[in-house]
C-alpha cells in the first residue's frame, strides 16, 4: 500500500512542477526594458536549459543512495529486515525526487544567465 501511494506521489510532484514556472520552463522577472527579441531570446534560452534535462545519469545514483540509505536505516532502527523493500523503494524515490528538483534548479539558472548574457537585467 505504501509503496503504491508513493510511487504515485513521485510522478505527480514531477507533472505538477514541469507545468509552473520552474526549469526550463522558467520566466525570469527582467528589471528595465525588454527588447522586442524578448520572446524569441526567452525560448532560445529555455530551449538550452531544455538540455540539461530534468531526469540524468545522476537521478539514478541518487535513487540508489537514497534507497541503501532508507533500506540500512530501517535496518538498524528496527534491527530486523521486515520492510527492508518498503523502505528502500521510499529512500529510492525521495533521492530520484531531490535530484530532480535539483535538475530543475539548475535549469532556471541556465535561463536567467542566458537572459543576463543577452542584456537582460534579470533581476529574479
């Protein structure tokens, strides 16, 4: 039961920040005038930031991290290995989680330093 609420959680979570303001899909708050370009340069800069991608080789180690992690946890605190799978199944997808969010991160700061190097004064 806790393994099919969570690996539900997960994948919304991911659906839900793909469709906002966050990542590649990022609009930064530009202080000043825009030029006429600025549509044009905006998509040019998400579509680099695009490339970074929200999922990468890094997702997968931090879900094995995260699942040795929750699995010799729960081993230890409980000094028995019922739920072992449980627990490793949950670390799996907290750590696949925060390296996506990290991802993302790291998308929106491929936008706003994109803005800035086409004379933007991306302020936020």
């Amino acid at each position: 039961m806790l393994n099919r609420k969570l690996s539900m959680i997960l994948p919304a979570i991911l659906v839900a920040g793909a469709c906002t303001n966050t990542g590649a899909n990022y609009q930064p708050i530009v202080d000043g005038p825009v030029s006429p370009n600025y549509n044009a340069d905006l998509a040019q800069c998400q579509a680099v930031a695009r490339q970074q991608g929200t999922i990468d080789s890094n997702t997968a180690g931090a879900a094995a991290i995260g699942a040795a992690g929750a699995a010799g946890t729960k081993a230890i605190i409980d000094d028995s290995a019922s739920d072992l799978g449980r627990a490793a199944v949950a670390g799996a997808l907290v750590g696949a989680g925060a390296s996506a969010l990290q991802n993302t991160q790291k998308q929106e700061v491929i936008v706003r330093n994109c803005m800035r190097g086409r004379g933007y004064n991306v302020v936020g």
